[in-house]
C-alpha cells in the first residue's frame, strides 16, 4: 500500500478544507482504521486522490473531488466484499474436489464432477450471505451521492459527506469490538 500516505495527506487536506462551522470530517481517523482492518482498497486504486493544501480547485471542487474519491473507495470495498466471497465459495469446492489439496486439480479435467446436497446447500448458504452482505452495502454507494447531486448547498454536500464517513467510522470501530469479543472472523 505505497499510496497510502499520500492519500491520507490528501483526504486530511481536502477535508479540512471542506470543514463548517468549526466541524471536519474524521476521514483521516476512518481511512486509519481501514487500513488496521486491511480495508483499504482506496489507497491502491486511487492514489493521488483529490487535491489537498490552499493550491488547486476552488472549495466546492475539492467538495466533490472527495465524494468522488469516497465513491470509489465505497465501489471498491463493495468489489472487494464480492471478491471474498467468491473466493471463499470456490475455495471450499476446491477444498472437497481435490480432498483438500490432495488431488491435483488438473486430474479432475474432463471427469464428471458431483458434489454432496449438504455441500451444496451450504454453498448456496454462503452465496445467499454474500448477496445478503452486497445488498445491505449497496445503499451506502447510492445514497448519499443521490443526495449529493440533488444538494442545494455546499454546507449540505459537506454534512452529507461527513455523514458518510462517520457512518464507515462507527462500521470498522463496531468490527473491531466484535474482533475483540469474538475473534478474528467476527463481522462483514
């Protein structure tokens, strides 16, 4: 993750651009703890990001480079769920077709593959969770953009965005407590 001090510099500058009424968004302290969780999609995707300091675009611009910047990082974390779950499913076919690494995967090429009901059920289990996890996150993508495009005032696109990135705050610091009551598996 290289870009990622850069990235923060440019979140924190374009951030504290956009403050109002002496109150800044905490993207710094969110993009900290995607990063502890190792959700940072957004550092690798969009390095440079949107542009920080007093030199650059006018404030409105540096508004909506940071939604732009936020969206990509919301698609990318909603592609990276998607990737995970995909992975798992075929990780665990894989799993019980080569009994567990046993068998060489190109041995089973041409061979009429069947698998176990109860193999199948949980595959579509673990499927219908993924869809189910992909669904919840899919209105924190639209949302607040909608909302964006249909503000009157760059003080509401700010209290939008900053509603956005204390909604992904309050996300990774109740993962973290469920990682710390139940372990390393607990939460999307």
């Amino acid at each position: 993750m290289a870009g990622t001090p850069a990235l923060t510099m440019d979140i924190q500058g374009a951030v504290s651009q956009a403050a109002i009424e002496g109150t800044a968004f905490d993207a710094a302290e969110a993009i900290e703890a995607e990063e502890a969780e190792g959700e940072a999609p957004l550092s690798e995707t969009a390095e440079g990001g949107a542009a920080g300091g007093d030199s650059g675009p006018a404030e409105e611009d540096k508004v909506w480079a940071l939604a732009s910047l936020w969206q990509t990082f919301a698609s990318e974390r909603m592609g990276e769920a998607q990737r995970k779950g995909a992975t798992a499913i075929e990780n665990k076919l894989l799993n019980y077709l080569t009994k567990n690494g046993t068998i060489p995967v190109e041995s089973l090429k041409g061979k009429e593959l069947r698998i176990p009901a109860d193999l199948e059920k949980s595959v579509a289990a673990m499927t219908a969770a993924v869809k189910a996890d992909l669904a919840e996150r899919a209105p924190t993508l639209t949302v607040p953009y909608q909302q964006l495009m249909q503000s009157t005032s760059r003080g509401e696109r700010v209290r939008i965005l900053r509603r956005v990135v204390l909604d992904e705050k309050r996300r990774l610091e109740a993962k973290q407590s469920l990682k710390a009551l139940f372990g390393s598996s607990a939460g999307p």
